[in-house]
C-alpha cells in the first residue's frame, strides 16, 4: 500500500510503486482461497455467509469515503469534473469502476491525477473475482478435489498469456479487466491449496528482494509489458510459500510498524486518492514532492479511526441473519449508485456555475470531429489504409497529414479547409506516436505499435502516389524525461509517452533523447529523398494546467473575460533542442510552420494564450480544441499549397508523374 499512495503522489523514484496493488492481489487470493479451503474442507461452506463476510469487509469503510468525497466535490470541481466523479461512485458502487475507467483513460496519463476514485478500479477486480471464483472452487471441491489445484495454475497460465498478448496490443485493457488480472489471483489461490511448504528464509528474502527489484526497474525502463507484475508476482508467492517464524523476512514483516499499517492498509488505500486528486484540483498540480508526501501521511492519520470506528465494529457485528446483512448491503449500494445517476443527469449540478462560466467548460466538447474515425487510440490495433472517412478526393497533388493526438486536434480545421479548396487530402493519427518509424514508446505506458503505424501510413502515401506531406506531432513529449512546467503553477501530470529507438540501448536520459530526436530528423529526410514535399509542424505550445479548468476558476474570480497565457520563455527552453534539430534541417522541399509565432506572438507579447478571453483555444493541458485548430490553419493550409504548386509546377517540367493515381 505504501508505494501505491507514493506512486500516485507522482514521486518519480516510485513510478513503479503502483505493483504494490499486484502485490495485494496474490495475498488476496492466497488469503481468501485460504479461508474458502477450509470452509470446504469442514463441510461449513455458504456462499450467503461468504458474501456477507465480503460486504463487512469491503462496504463499510467505501461508503464513507465516497460519501466523504460529495462536499469536496461540490465546492472544488467543476461540473466536468463533478459528472466524472458521479460516474465513478455509481461504478464503484455497481463494482464495475474498473470497467469504466478502461473506456475512460489511460491510467499512467495526466487526466488520470484529477480522478478521485480511480483506485478503485482495483475494487472492481476483487469483487468481480469473488463473484465467480466461490462458486467455481466449490464446484472442483466437489467434483476433481485432487485436481483443483492444476486447474488454478491452468487457468492462471491461460489468463498470464492472455494478459502478455493484450499488453502489447491494448494495454489499458491489460490493465484493468479482470480476464487479465485474474492470474494474479489465481497464483495466490494456486499457493493456498498447494501442500504447506517447510519455511526457508532465504528464499523469502529472495521474494521480498524480487518485489523491490521489480518496483525499481519500472522507472528506468528494465522490464518492459507485464515483467514488472511477474516479477512482483512471483516475489510475493516465494515469500507467502516459503517465510516462517524465525527468518529475516518474517521478523521484518512481523515488526509492529509494518503491523500496524497493514491493520489499517484498506482504509488508508480508500483515502489517499481522493486526498491527493482534491489537493490537485483546489491548489494545481505544482505541489512540491514534501506536500506530497504529507498528503500521504494524511490518509494514514484518517485511516485509523476509519479502521477503529468504521471497519473493525462491522466487522464484529453478529447480530441479525446474513441475508439481513446483504439486503442492508445492497440498499445501501444501490442509494450510492443513485447519488453517482443524479450527478450524471444533472452534468455535474451544473446550474452551480455562472453562464460564462458553463460556456468555458462546455468548450471541452469543441473537439475535431473525424477524431473517432480518423484518430487511433493508445489501446487500439493499427487501421488499414485508406481508413474510411478519412479521404477527401479531391484534385492532386494529393496531401496526406499525420502524427499523434496533437496532429489529431488540428484535423478539425484541416479538413474543412482542404474539402473547401477542393484537394485531395487524407488524415491519420495515433495517439502517442510521432510520425517518425524506428521508435518505440517505453515506460508505464509502452507499446510497440509506433514503428508499425507510421512505416503503414509511408507505404500507403507512396503506393497510392501522395507528393505532400504533413507532419505534426507533440514532438517533446516522447524526448523530454519530465512533464512540462509553465513556471507558473501548471505542471502536468506523470509522463506516459517517452520514446526510445528500438534496439537503441542508450546509456542514459541524455543519450535517450539525442537518439529520438535523431530519429525525427531521420524520418523527415527520409521523406524528402523519396521526392515529397514535406510541410513540418513544429511543436504546439503546451499549457501545463487544463485549460478550460484553469480559465473557469479566474473566471469566477473576475467580473470581466480572463485571457489565459503562460510565459513564452518556458516554450523555448522546453523546446530549444527538438526546433534547433528541425531548423538544421536544409532541403529546399521543406516548409516550416512554426505555431508559437500564432500562438506565442500575435496578442500578448512574451506570452502564449490559451484563451482570447472567455473563448479556450485548448481542451485540456496541451491539446487544441477547433478555435485553436482554426487560429494555425491558415498557415498550415498556405504551406500546404505551396507544396503543391511546387509539385505542379516539377511535374510540368519533367511530365506527369506515373505513381500518381486515383485512389477510390
């Protein structure tokens, strides 16, 4: 639980500590599986009890929470947000919060900072576990009792394969459904039916050993997919297996102060997220690491009498019959889950808000249209070409643009434009990947379908006879090791998308970056040897808090429209290395726009707007919504015919050109 609450508190030394809730799962399932073995073995089994016994353990300390979450919400958040937060207490309520956050976001993503109950997604696990697993064990008691456990390791295998092959291809999935949990579970529950094991505490400590080395590998990018958790995984079962009184493992583990936080552990897990979400809401994500910390220590103070006046008398209760329990349990999830409707219907209590106020949040849905069709999410399998929806057939020279989620933003404008001038243009992006093949993104958030999906998009735009095109990425984010800073209390949230060469083996950050870089200088040159005219986009100026969020919160505080901007010199310095590499970049096919001269330039000298007063020219901390889409599309639409007049005009003096066709 420990590094649970310091990876969420953004620590990076503790990137890796979100393998502690992999820890809990073997212990949950060697500890329940335990008690269920028991129970079978003397004849008392009841799934009524077994689920009462559930609903005393888990029910009692999350109501509180979620109740306590109510007040702060209506005074901290806006109605997005508050909508967002209804939505998780209804989910959590119907165990299904895991589900919801799949569809939701990326867990390792900034968004994923200012959400309150995500960790209970962990909670949707456990209970969607517990609803089967009973059921399914009583069954093998009955009828294969001497091959129960083979059929757990079994299905624990299936459901590891499973989990490897989903990590590579849909890694939020990975993450949080249960078929690809279930292994972890069903490793402790293959250990608790196994025969007792004569302790050996070499082996524990080699456990223990493996949990922190698997915890400390994940921030410097040593074990990539589901590693970390096998790793975790398996270092938990050595010590579960093979500690016993005497060792050094169990002497440690038994000491009263990892003791007496294990007695409060649950109720310490339930607070500490909505802790750390609400402080970053109400005071920004520029908290110092010391704040922090003693936000963590915050939810182990309330955890206490969370566990002295809340968990432990439910717990001990024994008056009235299991079903009176259960009923009790169930009407109250279902009032939880009507409070989370009631959030949800009214959009976040909206009327809460003055009307230039709702209108500036309502900007978070002034988003590119064609992102459903034409934009490829982290999660998703590569498209095949031409994707549909996503070719306009127009005249030649035909144009083709793509890049990652900030290429995607500016498609909105892009298209119109291109249909309203009669082109042939096609439109691609994938979230998180720069339009440069040879890299692979690397971290918490990795996955291997970058160099894929960019070397795709190259064949299709040479076969099908393309001659411009048009690149735009969130070029520093893969490069840089740390979120961007606007100097002025915005600070985003952990990085998710760092990218590393495949097969590079770089000997630090420092290397790491001069080797991406490379490799976009590398994909544009190569580009512009096969005969297309490159227009580069240069990176968009990042706004480092939410945009719509940050502008609604001056708004209130002001009687007059509030123009957002940060400073232009924390663009530059973020920036210098990846445009100082663009600008080396000598060929006479290649325009350059550069959006900081719109954006950091044009209506606030040294600074870049993120709102022309109450209008927001961004839906989140980086991304463009369609008024900043439209404010750079005359300048992208002004090189992207230049191109193409150069085309025309290389074509008339050397003929027309045999690769260019109709594509229908």
């Amino acid at each position: 639980m420990l590094p649970v609450i310091l990876f969420h508190a953004g620590l990076p030394a503790f990137s890796g500590g979100y393998l502690g809730v992999d820890v809990f799962f073997v212990i949950s399932g060697f500890l329940i599986t335990g008690i269920l073995a028991r129970d079978l073995g003397a004849g008392r089994f009841s799934l009524v009890r077994f689920y009462e016994r559930r609903a005393r353990r888990i029910l009692p300390a999350l109501a509180v929470v979620l109740l306590a979450c109510v007040p702060f919400g209506l005074a901290w958040m806006s109605p997005p947000q508050l909508a967002d937060l209804a939505r998780g207490t209804a989910a959590t309520a119907l165990s299904v919060s895991n589900v919801l956050f799949w569809r939701q976001l990326d867990y390792f993503g900034p968004a994923a900072e200012h959400l309150p109950l995500l960790h209970t997604w962990s909670l949707g696990i456990e209970e969607q576990f517990y609803l089967l697993f009973p059921l399914a064990l009583a069954a093998l008691w009955r009828w294969r009792p001497a091959r129960i456990a083979a059929v757990l390791w079994l299905a624990g295998a299936l459901s590891l394969g499973l989990a490897a092959w989903t990590a590579a291809r849909y890694p939020s999935a990975a993450f949080f459904l249960l078929p690809f949990r279930a292994w972890e579970l069903l490793a402790g529950a293959g250990l608790a039916i196994a025969a007792p094991a004569a302790p050996r505490g070499a082996v524990a400590a080699l456990g223990l050993a493996l949990i922190l080395a698997a915890m400390a590998a994940v921030p410097l990018g040593l074990l990539p997919g589901v590693l970390p958790l096998v790793a975790a995984c398996a270092g938990t079962g050595l010590v579960l297996r093979w500690s016993g009184p005497g060792s050094a493992a169990w002497r440690m583990l038994a000491h009263p102060v990892p003791v007496g936080i294990g007695l409060v552990s649950y109720s310490a897990y339930l607070w500490h997220q909505p802790i750390l979400a609400f402080a970053r809401i109400r005071f920004g994500d520029a908290l110092p690491a010391a704040t922090l910390i003693g936000l963590g220590g915050l939810a182990l103070l309330l955890a206490w009498p969370t566990w002295a006046l809340v968990e432990q008398p439910f717990r001990r209760a024994r008056a009235g019959s299991p079903a009176r329990t259960l009923g009790a349990a169930g009407a109250t999830l279902a009032v939880l889950a009507a409070l989370g409707a009631v959030g949800v219907a009214t959009g976040g209590l909206a009327g809460r808000r003055s009307p230039e106020v709702q209108a500036i949040l309502a900007s978070v849905a002034d988003t590119n249209p064609w992102r459903d069709a034409c934009k490829t999410g982290v999660t998703d399998a590569n498209p095949v070409h031409p994707r549909p929806g996503c070719l306009l057939d127009g005249a030649g020279p035909a144009v083709a643009f793509w890049g990652d989620s900030h290429a995607d933003a500016l498609q909105g404008a892009l298209f119109p434009a291109a249909e309203a001038a009669g082109w042939r243009f096609y439109s691609v992006t994938r979230s998180a990947c720069p339009p440069a093949p040879g890299l692979t993104r690397t971290g918490p958030a990795d996955s291997p379908l970058c160099d894929a999906f960019d070397r795709e998009v190259a064949r299709f735009v040479d076969e099908a006879g393309f001659r411009v095109a048009v690149l735009a990425a969130r070029w520093t984010a893969g490069v840089a090791s740390g979120p961007f800073d606007n100097r002025e209390g915005g600070v985003e949230g952990r990085p998710g998308d760092v990218l590393t060469p495949i097969g590079a083996a770089p000997r630090d950050n420092a290397e790491r970056q001069v080797l991406v870089i490379d490799a976009y200088v590398r994909g544009v040159e190569a580009l512009l040897d096969d005969g297309l005219r490159v227009v580069l986009v240069y990176p968009i100026p990042e706004a480092g808090w939410n945009v719509p969020e940050e502008l609604a919160r001056r708004r209130e505080a002001s009687r007059e429209p509030v123009t957002l901007s940060t400073p232009r010199a924390a663009y530059d310095a973020r920036q210098a290395a990846v445009i100082a590499a663009f600008d080396a970049i000598d060929h006479p096919h290649l325009w350059r726009v550069r959006p900081a001269e719109v954006l950091c330039e044009s209506f606030v000298p040294g600074r870049c707007v993120q709102s022309l007063g109450d209008r927001p020219l961004y839906f989140d901390e980086s991304h463009l919504n369609n008024a900043g889409a439209r404010l750079l599309a005359p300048a992208i639409a002004a090189a992207m015919e230049a191109a193409r007049r150069d085309v025309g005009l290389a074509r008339r003096a050397a003929g027309p050109d045999p690769r260019f066709r109709r594509v229908d």
